[in-house]
C-alpha cells in the first residue's frame, strides 16, 4: 500500500483529535481576552494546576476519577477568578496597562511553575492520572483510543454549550455587549466587574477541562501549561471573530495543518508549522481574505 | 474606568484586612523567592534539591580506602577544592539533575570521610539541554576558577567544549558520555558508554535470537543536529551485518509530549522493531501513546528511568532497555554495595546509573587530585589531564567481583570507555537485566 496513502488518514484522525483540543483552549483564552482585554498568559497555571490538582486528587486522596476531574475543573476556574480579583484588576485600577498586566502574568507563571516544582518535588514532579479507561480502536486502518474520542466530544460539547450560552441566555447576551462596548455597557448599568469575573471562570474552566484530559494522555508537569497556551494564543488571534464556533474551526484547522505537516516533515516541525501559519497569517493577509473567509465562516456557523 | 480607580477602595473594604494582605504578601514572596532559588540551582556548595545535611557513620566507610585508595594530607586533605557541576537542573530532564546531585553529594561527602579535600561544589543550571545556558554555565565557572566540571547531556550538547578548551579546564561527562560527535576533544572526556551506538551490536545480535523474523527495524530519536548523523550511519552499518534494515528514522524534539505524528509516520512502513533514542521523560510519554497506537513491533529504548516508568505506566511492561546500566539487585563489587546501601540510607530512595556515575566521577577526580599533589604541582585543568593521561585507569563502581572494586580505563585515544552494558525488561517498573553485553558483541544471554 502506498505509504502516503495510509498516512493521511491517520494523520487527519490525529489532527482533528488535536484541533478539537487546540480550539477549546483558544476559545477560553479569547474570551478572556476579547471581553476582559487582558492577555492571560497565566492562562498557564491554571491548566497546569488543574491537571496536578485531579492526580491528586484521584491518586493521593482517592477520589473517584470523575469527581476529581469536576473538583480540578471548579479549581481551574476559581484559580482564573483569583488571578484576575488579586493580579490584573488591582493593577489596571493603578494604572499598569497591558504591559504591566502582561509582565505579571509572565512572572505569575513562573512563580507557580517553580512552586508546583517545589509542591510535587520527587523526581521531575511528572505525574501520571490513570483510571480513565483507555482502549485503542482501529477503524479503516485509523486508530484512535477511547480518550481521544471523549475528548473531541466534550471539546464540541463546549463549544456548542458555550455558543449557546452567549446567543441564547441574558447572561451571555451581557457578556456580549461588554466585549463589544464596555463604556456603553457601564452606562447602561452592567456591571463589568462581574462579567470580567465570569469570562475568567468559564475560560479557566475550559482549560481546566483539557489539562485533566492532557494528565490522562501525556502527564502532568510543571510546564504544561505555557506550550499550550501559545497555541491558545494562536488560535485567538487567528479567529475570525469570537463566535465559539468559529474559533473552534480555527483550532480545528490548526490542528489540521499541524499533523498533516506530518505527510512531509518530520514531526520536531510540527511547532515551526504552528507558527509559521500565525507568520504567513500575519504577514499576507489580505483584507479580501479576510472578509472572503468571514463569508465563509458565516454559512458555516449560521 | 471609574469601577476600576475605586476597585482598591472597595477590594480593602469588603475582602481584605491588612492581615489578610499581609499573608497575601509573605505567600508571593515566598513563591519568588522559590522560584529564584530553583532557578539558580542553589547556593555554591549546596545541592540545589533541598538535600539533607550528610549523616556521619551511617555506613561502614573503613574499608573505602583500602578500595580507592589513601587519604591524608598528601591526598588533598585540609583543601578546598571548587568543583564545577552543570546539570538539568529544570526542565524535562529534571529527574537527571536531581539524582546526580544526590549522587555528587553523595561521592563529596565519602571522599572527604575518606581523607580526601573538601570539594566546594558549585551547581549550574543547563535547563535540560538548552546550548546557551551550557556555555554561560560553563564561562562563569571558568570565570570563577574552577578547574574541573562535571558535566551532563554530553558536555551539554557540546556547547561546554568551546569554553574550556582554550581555558583548560578538565571536564568529565557521566550523563551523555561522548556521544560519537564529541569524542577525541581535549580536555573532554566521558565516564560512560557511548550512547546508543555501543549498543547497537549487542541488541541486534539479541533480537536475533529473540525475535528471528525481526528484519524491519526504525529509529525515533531525539533531533540533536550534526550529531544523528553517525549514529545513523553506524545504526545502518550493525544492521546490515545482522541482515536487518533501517525502515524509517525519525526524529522528534527533545522533551517531546505528544508523539501522534511520529507514531503515524513509522507505523506507515510497518517495522518489527523500533529503537529510541529517547531520554527524560519522552521514553515515558512514547510507550504511552505507542501501546495505543495499533503497532505490534517491540520498542527497544536508550535507558530506563523509574521517573518514565511513571509516566508510562502499564505500558513500560512492554519495553526494553539497552545501556551501561547499574545493576542494584546484585552489586557489581563491594563498594557498588557500600554505594547503594549509602545512598538508600541519606535518600530514602534507591540510587540509579547516573548517581553512581557522578559518585564515581568524584572520586575519578580525587585520584587526579592525589596523582597531581604528588607531584607537587598546582591542581589545574591541564595538570589533571596529563595526570589522567598517564594512567587512565580508575577504580570503579562497575565490574569486579564479589571480593575486589572494578577498574575502568579511558580510551586515550577516543576519550570515551566501554562500560560493561546490559540489556533490561520491565515489569511493574521494576527492571530486569536478560543481557549483558560490551560494545562489540553480546556476552550473556539470561533470559
């Protein structure tokens, strides 16, 4: 059998199974930076948190998988509300700008990274969540494992959760105006504190979702996180819009050109093509692109 | 803007006692201050893993000299001697840096029970592999006197080699070894086999009797630049004298996690095995992922660390190992027991090859030490390597017998050594040796 022949869709299994994975992580963080317009790098601790919080949770305490993996995700959220109540807003009130708020999220990164080290110490701190049961499936040459599939699940689950929450729901209708016009909606009497609060739980929960899932497939280490969050960032800057859907497709996408990167390269490229694409993107977009893509993306998502 | 200006105001009011600020404070300090002190690897002379304080006369140290020699004045006793040590002391690689710590540690603390100097050990960081913290590691070491350096990740990927040449400083290597690329450099020389290469022969001539169908064999290996390539044309050469082919070579970043693209691509031309040139955690994270990928081909690694193991799990149950490794199950020679038996009692945990590595290479450096006051000469980078040129055999933790310490000899030529090596199973994370074998040929089969 032809070797590219066979390769393909593998190749494409696994990039839709990542891609999934890269646009619910991109949704969450372009959410907290649409509506909140902080660039959470922090982003990084909260999933690496969550991931080290379900193994222990399930391994040291003995908590069932499933419960650990709702208390981790509980956890990841109320991590993304404290860092935006005890970091960010007390440093916009003074003044500290996106630069500021950034270099703090950089340090805030490193610091909880090296107390993670200093938490689970042993060794390199790697830790392994086990328990989820994991079966390899083999369908038309195509194997996949009983993980990936619950995890493409759940990453479209969310999406069309949380897309339906932003359209259909007063709350994410609130959210909404405040992306879009925080003066007005001040005037208007909403109040942009708690909706800051909010995006920062719903985006550090879906985070936390696939760090739980990442301890599961790979392992928990202490830096997880920051790898992840710069494909994050990629795919929130690449969305065209910040619909759910849309920024999803991106990650998709991305996760699409990343793995079949894999017919040609070998795989240590696979991050030079991540953001070569973000370089290409930046660097040859055209306006008509742009709108032509956007026409696109609203037959699809409509 | 005006909810934020009075966010203070209001945050102070309902949420925050001074109290509770200052807690707040202390909390932040203290995750800075952490983070500094792991980032700098600690102070000179102090591990950086938080190591426990040595125990005197928690091990019968009596017959260390009679093993490795005398102590005294005339062996150094009463100096201080700085001795410089890089290691992955963050990163994927982590696990390394604190075993060999532990290991170092270990040999300073029983060289000065054993009348030797007082090595003041200054740890540096090379971030698991990264080339430009080696070489500022190494150029502040210089930089700060130090004459002699323990390295890892083969002169941290040889980025160590350009600062000491010209500054003459002695460097040994127990972590990476020579590798084939680095050999013959001066003032550069490794404690180990060379990795995977010395392998090779032994674990084909293995899979021969083992797996006799076994023709199809590919490589996964970490991207290390210029110096895959005579490993590869090495790898080409044993398999082809053993009727074997090289299906697929791939090559993946170090600290790799997700091994989804490389697992695709070999498993497209269909190999009956597959060797890796992984090492850290990555061996972990790709029998992980392997045993679900729908391959049936035996996966032979580059070393097995109970840190992988880990990670993997279950699916190290089907994994194989081939290396220079230290057998703690039956103790190669007394001070092998002595050494296992110290290091359980100060770690609480058991030692692993590259603890007794970097515990051997102190007292490598010792006996040059004690050759080079001999001769009442300053103990310098350049005098330490001629004294090793002289006589490049050492006592050791590796080989012997039940009743004398083992010798191992440097190649003066290659500056390497061929170590006695071993193939490994695993079950339940614990290793099993079914080999033994040097770098031309398999010795013993066990099972």
């Amino acid at each position: 059998m032809d070797f590219r022949g066979e390769l393909f869709p593998q190749l494409f299994t696994n990039g839709v199974i990542n891609g999934s994975w890269y646009g619910v992580l991109g949704l969450g963080f372009a959410l907290i930076l649409t509506v909140t317009g902080r660039f959470h790098l922090a982003y990084a601790v909260t999933y690496t948190l969550a991931a080290y919080v379900a193994v222990a949770l399930s391994q040291d305490v003995g908590i069932p998988l499933g419960i650990a993996f709702f208390l981790a995700v509980v956890v990841a959220s109320l991590s993304g509300v404290m860092t935006e109540g005890v970091v960010y807003r007390p440093l916009a009130a003074g003044g500290g700008g996106l630069l500021g708020i950034f270099i703090a999220s950089l340090g805030l990164t490193i610091v909880a990274e090296n107390l993670i080290r200093l938490t689970w110490g042993a060794g390199s701190a790697s830790r392994s969540l086990v328990g989820f049961p994991l079966r390899p499936f083999t369908v038309l040459g195509v194997t996949f494992t009983s993980l990936d599939m619950a995890a493409v699940f759940t990453a479209w689950f969310l999406v069309l959760a949380l897309a339906f929450f932003l359209s259909y729901t007063p709350w994410g209708r609130i959210v909404n105006a405040v992306r879009v016009n925080p003066e007005m909606a001040r005037v208007v009497g909403i109040n942009t504190e708690r909706v800051h609060w909010l995006v920062f739980a719903i985006g550090s929960a879906l985070a936390g979702v696939f760090a739980v899932y990442a301890a599961m497939r790979f392992a928990a280490v202490p830096d997880m996180g920051l790898q992840q969050t710069l494909i994050a960032f990629v795919v929130a800057f690449m969305a065209l819009g910040t619909r759910p859907v849309s920024v999803a497709l991106t990650g998709l996408a991305l996760g699409l050109v990343e793995s079949l990167s894999g017919l040609f390269l070998s795989a240590q490229w696979a991050p030079v093509v991540v953001f070569g694409v973000l370089f290409v993107y930046l660097a040859l977009r055209p306006v008509q692109l742009r709108l032509a893509l956007r026409q696109v993306q609203r037959l699809v998502t409509a | 803007m005006n909810d934020e200006k009075g966010y203070w105001d209001r945050f102070f009011e309902r949420r925050l006692s001074r109290r509770h600020l200052m807690r707040l404070g202390a909390l932040v300090a203290a995750g800075l201050a952490a983070g500094a002190y792991l980032a700098c690897g600690g102070e000179e002379g102090t591990p950086a893993t938080g190591t426990p304080a040595p125990r005197a006369g928690a091990v019968d140290l009596s017959k260390l000299n009679e093993w490795v020699g005398p102590g005294g004045p005339q062996a150094g006793q009463g100096q201080t001697i700085k001795l410089g040590v890089i290691l992955a002391l963050t990163g994927p690689g982590s696990y390394y840096g604190q075993i060999m710590t532990k290991g170092t540690d270990l040999g300073v603390e029983h060289v000065r029970a054993a009348g030797g100097p007082n090595f003041q050990v200054i740890y540096k960081d090379h971030k698991s592999g990264d080339v430009t913290a080696g070489a500022t590691a190494a150029r502040e070491l210089v930089n700060d006197g130090v004459q002699i350096i323990l390295s890892s990740y083969g002169a941290v990927l040889g980025s160590i080699l350009p600062v000491i040449q010209p500054a003459k400083v002695l460097a040994l290597d127990g972590g990476g070894g020579t590798s084939q690329i680095w050999k013959r450099q001066d003032y550069f020389w490794g404690t180990r086999a060379v990795i995977p290469d010395d392998t090779f022969n032994g674990v084909a001539q293995y899979i021969r009797r083992k797996l006799p169908n076994a023709r199809r064999i590919a490589s996964v290996g970490w991207d290390v630049g210029p110096a895959n390539d005579p490993v590869i044309a090495y790898l080409k050469q044993v398999l082809a004298a053993n009727n074997m082919e090289l299906v697929a070579e791939e090559r993946v970043q170090i600290g790799a996690t997700d091994y989804s693209t490389t697992l695709a691509r070999v498993r497209g031309t269909n190999p009956d095995v597959i060797l890796t040139g992984l090492w850290g955690l990555d061996p972990g994270y790709f029998m992980k992922q392997y045993v679900t990928s729908g391959m049936r081909a035996q996966v032979v690694g580059a070393e097995f660390t109970p840190d992988a193991c880990q990670v993997a799990g279950a699916a190290y149950d089907q994994y194989w190992f081939a290396f220079d490794y230290f057998d703690l199950e039956k103790p190669f020679n007394p001070w092998s027991k002595l050494f296992i038996d110290a290091f359980r009692q100060k770690y609480n945990q058991d030692p692993d090859f590259y603890a007794a590595n970097f515990y051997e290479k102190v007292f490598i450096v010792w006996e040059l030490v004690r050759r080079v006051l001999s001769r009442n000469q300053p103990i310098t980078g350049e005098n330490l390597q001629n004294a090793l040129k002289q006589n490049p055999t050492f006592k050791s933790l590796y080989g012997g017998d039940a009743n004398n310490v083992g010798t191992i000899t440097f190649d003066l030529e290659e500056h390497d050594v061929d170590k006695l090596q071993v193939i490994g199973k695993v079950s339940g994370c614990k290793p099993r040796v079914v080999a033994k074998m040097n770098r031309e040929r398999l010795l013993e089969v066990l099972d």
